[in-house]
C-alpha cells in the first residue's frame, strides 16, 4: 500500500490522504474517473495522476491540481490546465511501481501554518522572496503561479513553510551559548542566520558548496546545524530542543552517506539524540 494525495475538484471537498495498492490499476482509474494520464512534478520529485480524457469529457477545471502541476513543473505553467479528479504519489521505484507520496510535499500541504512564496530568476539562481505570508497552501500557490506569469524574469517558483519563531529563538539560544558561535564577528552570529532548506538534496548541496564561516547555520525541517570553526567541517548539531553532538559532516556527503545521516537523525527521539543512538 502507498499512501497517494487526492485532489479532488471541487474545492468544497479537502484534499486528503488515501492509502491504494500501488499495483491496482482499477483503483488508479476510480480516483481520476477513467483512463490516466500523467505529469512529472519537481521539488519534491512526485507524479500526478489526472483523467486522460478530462478536457475531451468536458470535466471542470481542477484549479487546485492545476497550481501545483503549475508550481512543480514550470514547463506546465500557463500552457496546460488539468480537468477532473486527480491525486499524487511518489516517483516509481526500481521496480517501476509508483511510491507514496513525498513526505515534504505531504508535511507542506497537510501540516503546514504558513507559507512564502520564492521565486528564482533568469538573473539569480538562489532563491528569493518578500515578507508576504499565506495561512493557507493554495493562497500561497495562487499568489506564486501569477507572480511567475506576471514577472517574466521569474523561471522558477516554490512554496515553502515559514520557520516557526518559537524554534528558531530556540536555535538562536543554544547557539550563543556556545563561546565560538556567540563570537562571531564576520558576520555576526544572530537570529538571521538561519537558511531554510526544503529538501535532503538542497541542504547537502549548502553545505557542501562551501567552507563556511563560524555561525552559519542550516535547517532542514525541526533539524539544524550551526558551524563551530573557521572555514572547517564542525556542526553543531540541534533537534527537539537540545543539542546533541558536533558533527563533520562532509565526510558524509563525499561517500554518499549524507541523506542517510538525516533521515537517521530525523527519526531519533530525543533520548535517542541525547544517547547519540541514531
């Protein structure tokens, strides 16, 4: 079984998580009401499943699917809509059978309290945006498929969830705790260090691209790593509320154990971290 996102359109009807036998055929097409067709969504990787004939049927337009395929894959955007019922799941594994869903793409939609908006340019490749906040995703969405299509510098658009203050004042503490990270100077240390990151492979590809200076910090969902040393390799690393060990984590990157080391560490309660058993 994989668990899928059903986007039903009528938006009067939430979208909501089903569990499917990734191998009934039969119970893909019930969910689009006929035949299925396909598109390729990004950050994260998924597929979204649509009705291969909802346009020909006359089917009404699903504006709820219609802004993520929109948003996940830019050469959709302003070209096509998608009608009828439609749901996502995950990119097919080695075996070809589809997976479930992205967990990031689920936590965004379904346990998310707010959202901005961050375009990429055709100019500026890192990521950017403006002090404009949504509580709710498909706002969010909205506001970012039209940006796109009205600034025409734009190529690419993401929606991502706003870090939550009580966790980075949480951060921020710990950090200046510490004599090295406290005692910073270029830049300083403050509770603007922190970059978000919104997958495994963005924040690999941060830290990895760089020696960075004392006091840089990285997140990626409630786990965060703060640089101790001067264009070195010690992560001081925090999640539940504690920090737990100090890490060198290019090694990990360099043999292709990085991802591994975070979804290890995601999935450690704090008597885990606190025992280093993870």
């Amino acid at each position: 079984m994989i668990t899928v996102i059903v986007i039903p359109v009528d938006r009067r009807n939430p979208i909501h998580l089903a569990q499917i036998d990734e191998h009934a055929l039969d119970a893909f097409r019930r969910l689009v009401d006929g035949d299925l067709e396909v598109a390729h969504l990004n950050r994260p990787p998924a597929t979204l499943y649509m009705n291969a004939e909802g346009k020909l049927l006359d089917m009404p337009v699903n504006g709820r699917a219609t802004a993520l395929a929109w948003t996940h894959n830019s050469a959709f955007r302003g070209r096509d809509v998608i009608a009828g019922p439609a749901f996502i799941v995950g990119r097919p594994d080695r075996r070809g059978d589809d997976t479930s869903a992205p967990q990031d793409l689920v936590d965004l939609l379904f346990h998310t309290r707010r959202y901005r908006v961050e375009v990429q340019t055709a100019h500026d490749r890192q990521w950017s945006s403006n002090a404009r906040t949504f509580e709710d995703w498909l706002d969010a969405y909205v506001y970012g498929v039209d940006l796109a299509q009205r600034w025409t510098a734009v190529t690419e658009v993401r929606v991502v969830p706003v870090l939550d203050e009580a966790l980075r004042e949480s951060w921020y503490r710990i950090g200046i705790g510490y004599r090295q990270i406290a005692g910073a100077t270029d830049p300083r240390f403050t509770r603007d260090s922190f970059t978000g990151c919104y997958s495994v492979e963005e924040l690999e590809n941060w830290i990895g691209h760089a020696q960075w200076v004392i006091g840089t910090a990285f997140y990626y969902r409630d786990l965060c790593f703060i640089q101790q040393t001067k264009s070195g390799d010690e992560w001081l690393t925090i999640r539940h509320g504690i920090a737990f060990e100090s890490l060198s984590l290019m090694p990990h990157i360099e043999d292709g154990t990085f991802a591994s080391l975070v979804h290890r560490l995601l999935a450690a309660s704090k008597e885990q971290c606190q025992r280093l058993e993870y």
